[in-house]
C-alpha cells in the first residue's frame, strides 16, 4: 500500500479537515461501521464488552456460511450447467433450431453465472460475520492467536485483503486498542503495548492498516479525552517503533508540535518507569537492574531523566529507614543506651550507600539502571526541616562507634560516608564528634 502523508497546517480547522481527507485515514465508513461504537473498557474484559454482540447473517448469508468452499463451488457449476440445459431446451422448444437453443443455454448460463459469481462474492462478508462473531465470544480477547484467524480464512475460503474481511479486522483491532487505553486520569499499566502487539500479529494487520486505526482513535480522543490521546500517542509510538515517525502523523493530522509530543512521551513513561523501579530494593539485585534498565529504553525514555527518578528513589528507601530509627529512638525511653533497631537501620543505610557507590563503577555498568552512585540528601527541598533529626541520629550512631572513647581510621570512615548522606557540614560532624567523645571519656572513671 502508498503511504501518503497529507499536508495540513498546524490548527485545528486544518486539523480536522486533514484528519476528513487524509488517504493515510480510511473513511470515516471503512474505520467505523455503521453501528461501531469504541467501548472504553479493561482489556482483559470478554470480548462482547469490547467488541459489541454477535452478528446476524441476513439474506443469502445463512446459505454460504452453510457451504464449505468446495461446496460452493460444485453448487456454481450445477447451478450453471442446469440453467444452461434449461436455455437449451427452451431454446429448441421455441426456436426450432440449434442455433436459437445454444443462444438460450448461453443466455440462462450467463445469467446464472452471474448470480452465482454474485451470492460468491458475498463470501468474505460471511467470514467476517464469523471472524466477529468468534472474536466477540472469546472470554479473553488478549489470547487470540494469528492460527485462529488462519482457521477461519480456511473454512471460507477468503483472504485477509479481501475488502469486508479486512474491514472486520480493522474494526476489532481499533475496538482492542481503545479498549485497553485508560479512562479518565488513569495512568497506564505497562501492559498495553505488548498486549497491542500480540493482537495485531494475531489478526495479521500490516502496519500501515494499523496505523490508520490508531489515527481514527485519535480523532475521538484528541476532541473528547486529552490526557487519553496523550497516553495514544505514547502507546502508538512504542507499538510501531522506529516507524511511527512516518506512519504516525499526530503533527499533520492535529496540529500538535515535537514539543507537545515530547511532553507525551516523557510523561507517561515517567510513570511506567515510576512503577518499575518499584521493584528495587536495598538488596540492589544486578538481574533487576538489568530489567530496569531495559524497560526504561523500550520506553524511550532519557538517560537523565532515568537517573534523575533512580536518584530520587534510592533517597526514598534511606529515607524509610531514617523514619524508622528517628521513631525508635525517639520513643525510647531508656537514658544512655541506644536501641539496636536504630543500629540496625543506619548500617542498612550505609550498606544500601556502599552498593550503590560500587555498582556505580562496575565495568559492564552499562548494563545497569541509570542514576547508581552514592546518596547525598543535600539540596532536597526539605533538607533544612530535616537536618535537626538528621543531627540526632547521626549523634546516636557516633555514641554507638565511639562507645569504647576510641577513634580511629575503621570508625572514621563509616561516620563520615552517613555524614555525606545525611549532607551534614564537615565542621557540624566534626562538632558532634567531639561531643560524643567528650561525653565518653567525662564518664570514664578517674
């Protein structure tokens, strides 16, 4: 097929006639049968909820869905060769000579074999009753494999080119695409693009044929929902990679710019990519960060920014465990001694810090999720609200390490990797170290 982009202006007037004209759209009767209306609903519904009721033959239908292909072809041929045989007979009856009964066979074949070329002709309309029919009935659309459509191309004898059969697979798979989309302000799932992939390879819809049901999606989403056509145009892109610049024309047919599109892209994938690094604890697992790593490119999303959320999530899980221990240590009411938990969860800190900090330099880190490197909290927004706890937990951690009065390079190191962390001040660690110390060797006997 041509791929022709039209040529608008960037307003919505010239937008929307676009979006009319364009011959990279099919018409608003071949996108959108009369009676199709999208059903905004979980992909993972039954199929009625996303593609409407069953279909009813009308007509000479129920007789060719009656008949297999090889059928239907004997049926012509007796068909013919009776009406043909009947012309003859006439002919001979009423014209008296071979000549006018040949012309009567001719003209009763013909015209038999027209009609019968005709009731054929409604074959691929059938199948498509049957492809909808089957695909409506299926209790999880998102299972359709590309064997059963082959099965039913089978039974009738028909081609996936075939107009009304194409027809049909272009209205199923535009049902299954606005069906997975969100409603409302809904973020997406992750799931949507795969999902989308694996039903077009099961009906075996070219790019371009897909691509224009995605554009006539876009047309109804881009005048009611616009946080959904914004969560489209991320979707469409990741389905048809590197060929959505050119099968994809949100710019011509909408009047949108790069920078709209970007906004876009970057946005929903913040999200999708919000919800991967879930899976990242303080273990630091080097398969999952692999993982990441891959979810954040197949969701085209910027290394800066990657790291920036990477960053920002590791401060968040310090940032539980200094929750925990300011809570412990603050309900304990026991002078002097400093609870073990609190222990526990500055060395779960200082751990999670180290892993990171060595990770960060691994050769083959590359392969890992952007944004490794130790944690500071300094420069966060609410680090001056924070830095008065931050000094008290730091202060117990030093009266644990220093318990025995004595200072060295091994007890060193650890106080001033959590005073980086916590972003104290050289002269403020230093302030609480001597005041740790001081307390120590005041309570040392004499």
């Amino acid at each position: 097929m041509e791929l022709s982009l039209v040529s608008a202006k960037a307003s919505p007037r010239a937008a929307a006639a676009a979006a009319s004209s364009s011959p990279l759209l099919p018409s608003a009767t071949r996108s959108r049968p009369r009676g199709r209306r999208f059903r905004c609903v979980a992909a993972a519904s039954k199929g009625e909820e996303v593609f409407g009721g069953r279909k009813e033959l009308t007509g000479v239908q129920p007789l060719v869905e009656a008949l297999p292909p090889a059928g239907r072809a004997v049926l012509e041929l007796a068909v013919v060769a009776a009406a043909a045989a009947g012309g003859y007979t006439l002919g001979t009856r009423y014209g008296g000579t071979r000549t006018t009964a040949v012309a009567g066979a001719a003209v009763l074949g013909a015209a038999t074999l027209a009609g019968a070329a005709a009731v054929n002709s409604v074959v691929p309309e059938v199948a498509a009753v049957g492809l909808h029919n089957y695909v409506a009935g299926s209790d999880d659309p998102t299972a359709l494999e590309a064997s059963e459509v082959a099965a039913i191309t089978s039974k009738y004898g028909v081609s996936t080119q075939d107009a009304a059969f194409k027809s049909e697979l272009c209205d199923l798979y535009a049902s299954f695409v606005y069906s997975v989309l969100p409603p409302g302000h809904e973020a997406l799932k992750g799931t949507e693009v795969e999902a989308i992939k694996k039903f077009k390879k099961a009906l075996g819809l070219d790019d371009v044929d897909a691509a224009n049901m995605h554009m006539a999606i876009g047309r109804r989403l881009y005048r009611e929902r616009l946080d959904a056509f914004q969560k489209l145009i991320f979707v469409s892109n990741l389905v048809f990679g590197d060929a959505s610049d050119f099968i994809l024309p949100w710019k011509h047919l909408f009047g949108i710019t790069d920078y709209q599109i970007d906004i876009a892209m970057r946005e929903n994938a913040k999200i999708l990519y919000a919800l991967e690094l879930k899976s990242i604890g303080r273990g630091l697992d080097i398969g999952t960060l692999i993982e990441v790593r891959r979810v954040q490119l197949a969701y085209k999303l910027f290394d800066e920014v990657a790291a920036d959320m990477f960053k920002e999530h590791a401060k968040k899980l310090v940032q539980e465990n200094i929750s925990s221990a300011l809570s412990i240590l603050k309900s304990n009411t026991s002078a002097g001694n400093i609870p073990t938990e609190v222990i526990s969860e500055v060395n779960s800190i200082l751990a999670f810090n180290k892993l990171l900090t060595v990770l960060s330099k691994f050769p083959q880190g590359d392969r890992f999720a952007r944004g490794l490197g130790p944690i500071s909290l300094a420069g966060d927004f609410d680090h001056d609200k924070m830095v008065g706890d931050l000094k008290i937990l730091y202060a117990a951690y030093t009266t644990e390490v220093l318990s025995d009065g004595r200072l060295d390079d091994e007890k060193l190191g650890p106080l001033n990797e959590l005073r980086n962390i916590f972003g104290l001040g050289k002269r403020e660690a230093e302030a609480i170290i001597e005041g740790v110390m001081s307390d120590v060797k005041s309570q040392v006997p004499a």
